[in-house]
C-alpha cells in the first residue's frame, strides 16, 4: 500500500484564491510528521510547513495551512490568497518514528498547481 | 538552502559507464541523503548516510553504491550506468527545527 497518497496530478485555481492540496497517509507508528514541499519549474526543493503527529493544533506558515484530519489520516495543504508564483509541483512526505536527525522521508507523487489570472 | 551543492549539475553518458555524483555540503550536517525523481513517483529514497562511512539503503537503491569518506561529501555511484537511471537525483540534508531535509539543486542525468 502507498504510504503516502496525492489523488490530485493537477490543479488549478483563480489567483487570489484558496487551494486545498489533498494528502492522504498510512502508518501505524503512532509518532511520525508530515511535510510539504514546493516544487517550481525551476527545480528546486522547498520546504513548507510541517506537522507533528502530536501536535494538538494545525500547523500555520504565512499563507500556507495544513489541514491535519488524525483520524482520517489526512493532512491537506491550504494556500490562501493564490499568486502566480504558488505555479508548481506540490510534494507531500512523510516520516515515521520520532524526530531525529536521521529520519527519512517517503514521498507522494506531488500535485500540480496552476494558478490563473 | 544549507550550504548543499551538486556536481555536475547536467550528465549525458552511455549505458554501460560508470557515473559519480558529487554532494558537498559546508555546514557539517551529519545526515546525508540521496533521492532521484522520476515523473509519477515523487522522490524516492536511494541512500542514505549516518555519518562518515555510515551509510545505508533506501528503497531503490539496486544499480548504485555510496560513499562517505568525509563529512561534507556524500558520493553517489552508478557502476554501470542504464537506461533506466536517467533521472533526477536531488542530495538532501537533515536540517532545520523540524529535521527537514534540505535539498541540493538536483543532478539531470540522462543515460543514452
């Protein structure tokens, strides 16, 4: 079974907008994080926000959100007020077992995001 | 963008050649890791390293061998490069107040 779920390839939203980026997860340590990454054209990796599976309230960065559902095993990216430049790939991931520094990540297979005029 | 860089950042080569990817990293981080992307798989784990000649595998980790002689290099190697190893290979680093992991620029290898 997959580990970590994007049932979304593309989307597109009207700038100035919200988008939700779906992520669904599947893991029976009951310690682990979530993250999201962005990813534009260009190609790099950019970390955007984390949530722990402790953490008793969602995580919040500027105008990115997780939407973290412990039960449903979901932790879908909110970006708020879209702009032209939120256009990429959006990669949630997963680590399991408690945080430390040598913790890997399993990946989904990401969302792409078009933002429109 | 933790001090991370790659090299070559472009390789076209033959199938059958061997190929070494460089990670270099300044900031001394111990954990090191390799991942390549391909369309339709997100990043998947090859390598990964714990420390100078501490290194383990990932889940795709078939046709390529690490190397960690020092702290700030983390050597990727495809003794006999395929096809099937044209991809994007990001290095990554543990970092950050969450233990992200930082990412390199990314290599584009393309086996002929």
């Amino acid at each position: 079974a997959q580990k970590i779920t994007q049932t979304q390839p593309g989307m597109f939203v009207q700038e100035k907008e919200a988008v939700t980026l779906d992520c669904t997860y599947d893991t029976s340590d009951p310690s682990y994080g979530l993250f999201w990454y962005k990813q534009p054209s260009s190609g790099e990796m950019i970390f955007l926000i984390y949530q722990g599976s402790y953490d008793q309230q969602n995580a919040t960065e500027g105008r990115y959100s997780l939407n973290f559902q412990k039960a449903r095993k979901s932790a879908n990216l909110v970006i708020s007020a879209s702009q032209l430049g939120d256009s990429a790939m959006y990669f949630c991931a997963m680590r399991e077992g408690p945080a430390g520094g040598g913790n890997k990540l399993t990946f989904g297979t990401g969302t792409q995001l078009k933002v429109e005029l | 963008d933790a001090g991370i860089t790659q090299s070559p950042r472009h390789k076209v080569t033959e199938t059958g050649t061997p190929v070494t990817l460089r990670c270099h990293q300044t900031e001394n981080h111990r954990y090191m890791y390799w991942y390549r992307q391909d369309p339709g798989h997100g990043l998947r784990l090859i390598h990964y390293s714990y420390g100078v000649k501490d290194t383990d595998k990932g889940e795709v980790s078939d046709g390529y061998s690490v190397s960690r002689s020092k702290t700030e290099d983390f050597l990727l190697t495809l003794e006999s490069a395929t096809s099937s190893q044209t991809s994007v290979y990001f290095c990554a680093v543990t970092s950050g107040d969450y233990n992200e992991q930082f990412f390199g620029p990314g290599t584009r290898l393309t086996v002929l």
